[in-house]
C-alpha cells in the first residue's frame, strides 16, 4: 500500500473502514467492487475511490471479507467482526411457516426475527442460522435476512413422488417446507408416480430454488394406515427399524437369570407384588410390593426394571437408546425405545416370571408416614399382571383377586396425594382421545379416556420413588456438595402470564390469587375444579397448561413447580425414557462410592432428551389428528355440536363435543359480518353489529372438507336462523371482493 494511502488511513482512523463495511452490511449477500463501494459512499474523487481500493484488499487480508470473483468483494460470515453500529448478526433456529416467510429465535434477543419469503435464502424449518438484521424501524417488527445455515436440522423429507418424463419433485407432507425437492431421473430408483417416499437432500446449488435429493426409501401408496403411520415417524425423523447390530446384541441377551445374579439382590419374589397397566400394555417397567411388618407397619416396595444391567453403557443398544430418547405411541403402535425382546420381555415384568428390579422400598405407618427407606437392586415375580379398569372396579366396590392388599395400596396412596395437593401441587386432570380402529387400522370410533383413581394409584407411589430417589443425591449433607445427577424440572410461571389468565378468566367469573407459589398453586387448583363440566372447562384448562412453563430434564435443579417438590427425577419408566436409564447408572455407581459424574456432558444429554421428548410428543399428536381427520372423511356434510376452542386472525377452531375433533372455521366464510380478532378476549368481534364468538361457546358446526395429508379439518358455521341479522339487509360476502393474488405454492426449481 503506498505510503500516502497508508497516512490517509492512519489519519481516517476506524471510520473510513467502518463506512466501507457498512456498504457490505447493507447488502450481506451482494458481491461489489471498489467502484460500486464507491458509489454507494458518494465518493467521485480518485484518491478516495484508490484508497476504498487499498482498504478492500487490507480487509481481505485480515479475512474479514472474501474475493469471491477477481475485485469483486462480499462480507465473510465466520470471521466478521463486529466493527461497525450500522449492522448486527445474530444467530438462531428457524421456524418456517407455509407461506415460506420465516420467524428466527435467538438467544441473543428478546423478540423474534421476521424473515421475508426473499431473504429465507436455503434455511429450511429448525435450521441453525446467521442472520443480518436490518436496521430497526420505529414501530415495526425485527427484520432480517439469512446469510449462512450453520447447521441443518434434518436432510431428510417425506413426501408424495411427483414424477414426470425428465425429472421428478418430491412434494414435502411438512406444511413448514417450503420447497419442493428436485429429484434427477437417476435418483428416483423403484419409486412410483403418487407414492410416499423418503427424500434425502444431497446438494442445494447456489442459485437453484429447490435442493437437489434422491430416493431413499418407499414407504406406499397414501391412505394406507401403516404408510401414514411410518411417515409421521419419519416426519419428525425417527427411525422406522433398529439398526442390525442393535437387533443382534438384543438377540444374544439371555431370557434366565443366572443364580449367582439372584445371590447378588434383594429377593422380593415370595412378597405380594402386582403390576397395574392399561389392558394393551405390553412393556411393564414398574411393579408395587406390600407386606405387613411385625410392628405393624406397610412396607412398600417400588420395583422398577432393571434396564441398566442388560443395557451397557456405550453399547450398541445404549447408543440406539439414546439417538431416539424415548418410546414413541402413536395412535396404533408403540415405537419402543428399545427392542422388542427387551421391552417387551427380558426387562418387562410379566405375570409369573422372575425379573431383575432396581427397587425404591418404603416403611409407612397407617398414615402413609414414611419411617424407613432402602434403594438397591433386586429380583421381583408379580403374582398378578392388572389392567386400570380391574383395579377402578375394586375401588368402585366390586370383587377381585387380592382385593384388600389393593385397597390398602389405595388408601396410601390417597393420603400421599392429598399431601402433595396440600403442599402446592396442581392437579391437572388429563383427557386422552383413544380410537377404535378396524382390522385396516381405520377409525369407527372415538371416545375419550380420563384418569380414574387406579391411575392415580400408581402415579402416587411413582411421584413418591422419584421424589426421594432425587433427594437421596440431590439433597446436601455437611458440607459436600451434591454430586452430578438427572433431574425433571419445571420452572414456575412468568408473572406476565399468570396476570394475564388472571384478567382472562376474570372476565368470566372467576378469580385467582397470585400472591405465594401455594396460592396460585390453590387457585388454579380450585378454578379447574369449578369449571369441571362446563362448556368453558376444555379452553380454560388448555391456556392454564399453556400459561405454565415446560418441564425438562438438567442437572441444575430448580425443583418441579407443577408437583410442589424441591427434587425431583424420573427413575420409573427407564424401559421407555432414555433420562432414566441415566439415573438408575448414576444411582447406582454413587451409592458404590463414584465421583461425581461430568457435570457439562449429562446437561448435553438431558437437552437431547428434553428434545426427543417434544418430538416424540408431537408425532403422538399428529397421528391424533390423522385419525380424526380420517374419522370425519366420510362425514362431509354431517352436522356435530361443538366447542370453540380458539381463535386467530385466519378463523376460529371448534372442537367437536364428545370426540375432540377439531376444525377450523375461516372468517371468510362468515357472510353476516366482518370479524376481526380481539386477541386480549380470546374471540373474535364483528365490526358492524358486534356479534361476538368467544373461547367455550358452544355451537352448531357442519363438516365442510378434509385434507388427509395436510391433517387439516374445515368446519363450517351453521348460523341461528332467528338471528337479526339474516333479516338485515344483505351483507357484502368476502367473496364480493377482489383477492389478493396468491403466489404460485411452493417455489420450484
């Protein structure tokens, strides 16, 4: 660099440089030459343009930008420092909406970043990105444009095969992908125009508007129960097979147990013991014991599968276990976490066999005082094997096998969960929609199954095995602190929230106190027990459970808001959640004398868990609404009663009373007003005569159309004749008025 360019520089300070960068902060993405740069700064004169020159190649040299062409420049995203006021990057995960506009969330910000459709650039739904925010407008939202996908979130798609002479398209089931997938004639392999098939992205050239992929798997023609049920399970990319040598180690795990392991346990196989399921139930990994001691007292043992001790440690089947995280239940099968031989078999604990337990052993008094306790490994046999409907028959007064252990088992149980409740736990009851199905896998049926007083049975005595299980490693003792452990937490509400379902459901008739944990904790108790049965119960329990934080698995305890417990694990279901597993080795190495496990590894694994876990949460609700959206396919037409269940400026969702079908009713379709929404009062108003419809009222729907593949269900709105309205004079239809061109779907390449 000349030496009088050198001293103009000098001179200049950071200012000249930051100007310069500013004109590549502007455009991230555009490649530009000293001329253009020049331009942009309103520099004429030719010993500025020669020393944005010299700059250029002195910040090309320091890698903050990158020669892409011969003089021309563009800002490198990995190594920009942050030299200038005029930009700002952050980086986040993409949530992509169907429209092909993006939100961005980051860490780094309190708000969300608005994507337009033409700055979205190759980021895909869960993509980790760096995005350039553009300058802030007073009153507007956060906008910003992708620069970099640092990291995918997934590579492979399902989808129906469009194929035609030259080429084919993947046409994603995901309404967030925005793209269609351009498959070459060589990459189609066996697949048939119209099947599902499996879609990996092999490249994504820079100036195409769809990624490149190929076939990797046929899954069927649409319709086909078992196709829609596999690619839900790939939609949110789970496996739909165990790896090879995942089935071969589970294969050489012995079905007996060896004496020298009996001689090593606690033998627990002459006291009462009984396992309580659902009658489908397959996978026992929990068992309850009971006998009288000679002073009086209950002992009551927790037995729980010893997965861990045919599960090894960095194994292929704990590595499987792992990478899914949790059994998966969709509406027609169990996706288990482990092979079937295992949760199924060896680690299940059936009726009549032996079976190796790691056991949480309880010594209670009449009252469900805890006076003793013991937790060590064991060997259990169950002298009966009970369905929920069996045992709620015995505690509803009817005969059966061992009835008065049963029954002691319930009264203490009943007295540890009125203690819970007394101490602050909220009792969010829960309704689960279950289908009958035909010999295809076809829905002729839909009823709703609640919780009885044989589930709370067992919740009773898991809630107290996980409680003191976290206490035993969580609690301190002198001095030492607590070593590394597994812990499921739930974080209290924000205040902001809770203000808000205060005043929401204030305007109903109903009052909260939010002054301690345990007073919000009585309310919300007390609300939901006074909306028991009436047409606004369904809205207000979901905001409640909306407006509560998410539990989650972490090392750092917080304590369980939901439960009112300081400690709190998950140690009872390690045959279908991987975090447990992780507790019954960490359990078990302390109380032999380990130190503390790396602290920084198992949080990386709990984030995993706590992320499986929603996944797997939310594939078990898309095959809900798979099957209810095929349950109404043949109903078109049919008139139901049905519940409003919400509201959004694009409709309002009704849920049909007694299956909880639900479907959107689009306020275009509502001729006698134009509605608009009144987000603060969960209903929408119309402009002209102020009719309302509001969260929990219950109207008259007709079943207007179903997409299956899209999952969505339409309902249309069968108005009151008598109303006022249909004598005013006529309303002007949304249809009356000229739309706004659509765009032309998904971009194609």
């Amino acid at each position: 660099m000349p030496k009088k360019t050198k001293d103009s520089l000098k001179r200049s300070g950071g200012t000249f440089v930051n100007n310069v960068l500013a004109v590549f902060g502007n455009s991230p993405l555009k490649a530009l030459n000293y001329k253009q740069v020049a331009a942009a700064m309103g520099v004429k004169d030719k010993a500025t343009r020669d020393m944005i020159y010299s700059v250029l190649f002195e910040l090309k040299q320091q890698e903050t930008i990158q020669e892409v062409k011969p003089g021309k420049f563009l800002l490198n995203p990995k190594h920009l420092p942050q030299l200038s006021s005029y930009k700002k990057f952050i980086t986040g995960t993409v949530d992509m909406k169907q429209t092909g506009k993006a939100y961005v969330t980051s860490p780094d910000l309190g708000e969300d970043v608005y994507i337009s459709p033409n700055n979205t650039g190759h980021a895909l739904d869960g993509d980790k990105v760096k995005v350039y925010l553009f300058p802030k407008r007073s009153g507007r939202k956060t906008e910003g444009q992708v620069v970099e996908v640092i990291e995918r979130n997934r590579n492979q798609f399902v989808g129906t095969l469009q194929l035609n002479r030259n080429y084919a398209f993947l046409l994603p089931d995901n309404t967030s992908m925005p793209v269609d997938i351009f498959i070459p004639p060589d990459k189609v392999g066996t697949a048939r125009n119209g099947e599902k098939v499996v879609a990996r992205i092999t490249e994504w050239p820079e100036h195409s508007r769809n990624p490149f992929g190929e076939i990797v798997a046929v899954l069927g023609m649409p319709g086909n129960n078992n196709v829609e049920m596999q690619s839900i399970l790939v939609e949110f990319d789970f496996p739909l097979a165990f790896r090879p040598e995942v089935e071969a180690e589970a294969g050489a795990i012995p079905e007996t147990i060896s004496k020298e392991e009996i001689a090593r346990r606690r033998d627990f196989r002459d006291i009462f013991t009984i396992t309580i399921d659902p009658a489908d139930a397959k996978d026992f990994d929990d068992a309850l014991s009971l006998q009288k001691l000679p002073s009086g007292n209950w002992e009551v043992g927790v037995h729980i599968a010893d997965v861990a001790h045919y599960v090894q440690q960095g194994s292929p089947l704990d590595k499987e276990a792992f990478d899914r995280g949790t059994s998966i239940y969709l509406v027609d099968r169990v996706i288990p976490m482990l092979p079937e031989k295992l949760s199924n078999h060896v680690c299940s604990l059936r009726q009549d066999e032996e079976k190796l337990c790691f056991s949480a052993v309880f010594e209670m008094d009449n009252n469900a005082k805890i006076l003793n306790q013991w937790f060590g490994k064991t060997v259990i046999k169950s002298n009966r094997r009970y369905a929920y409907e069996e045992v709620q028959a015995m505690i509803e007064g009817a005969d059966g096998d061992f009835k008065e252990p049963i029954m002691t088992l319930f009264h203490l149980s009943s007295i540890l969960r009125k203690e819970r409740y007394r101490k602050g736990a909220i009792n969010f009851e829960s309704q689960e929609v279950k289908f009958r199905l035909d010999n295809e896998g076809k829905p002729i049926g839909v009823y709703i199954k609640e919780q009885k007083e044989a589930n709370w049975l067992i919740e009773d005595f898991m809630l107290l095995a996980n409680r003191k299980v976290a206490e035993l490693i969580g609690v301190k003792k002198g001095k030492t602190e607590p070593k590394t452990f597994v812990y499921r937490i739930h974080d209290a509400p924000s205040p902001e929230k809770l203000n808000t379902f205060s005043q929401f459901v204030s305007k109903l008739g109903y009052s909260m106190k939010l002054g301690s944990n345990k007073e919000i904790a009585s309310s919300f108790n007390k609300l939901l027990k006074d909306v028991s049965g009436k047409g606004e119960e369904t809205m207000i329990s979901s905001i409640a459970i909306r407006t509560m934080a998410k539990a989650v698995y972490s090392t750092h305890n917080i304590g369980h808001y939901g439960l009112a417990f300081t400690y709190y694990t998950h140690f009872t279901s390690p045959i279908r959640r991987y975090p447990d597993l992780l507790v019954h080795r960490l359990l078990f190495d302390y109380m032999n004398g380990a130190t503390s496990a790396n602290a920084e590894e198992y949080e990386k694994m709990c984030d995993h868990a706590s992320e499986m876990e929603r996944k797997a949460m939310e594939a078990e609700r898309a095959s809900v609404k798979y099957k209810q959206a095929e349950f109404l396919i043949d109903k078109l037409g049919q008139v139901f009663e049905a519940r409003i269940s919400g509201v959004s400026k694009w409709g309002i969702f009704a849920e049909i009373i007694g299956n909880k079908c639900e479907g959107m009713i689009r306020l275009r379709d509502l001729n006698d007003d134009f509605y608009y929404l009144d987000e603060d009062n969960y209903q929408v108003v119309g402009q002209r005569y102020g009719e309302t419809i509001k969260l929990g009222d219950e109207v008259k729907i007709r079943v207007k159309n179903v997409d299956l593949q899209r999952k969505q269900i339409d309902f249309e709105l069968i108005q009151d004749e008598a109303s006022h309205l249909l004598s005013s004079p006529r309303l002007p239809k949304m249809t009356d008025f000229p739309k706004k061109p659509k765009g032309s779907g998904k971009k194609r390449h």
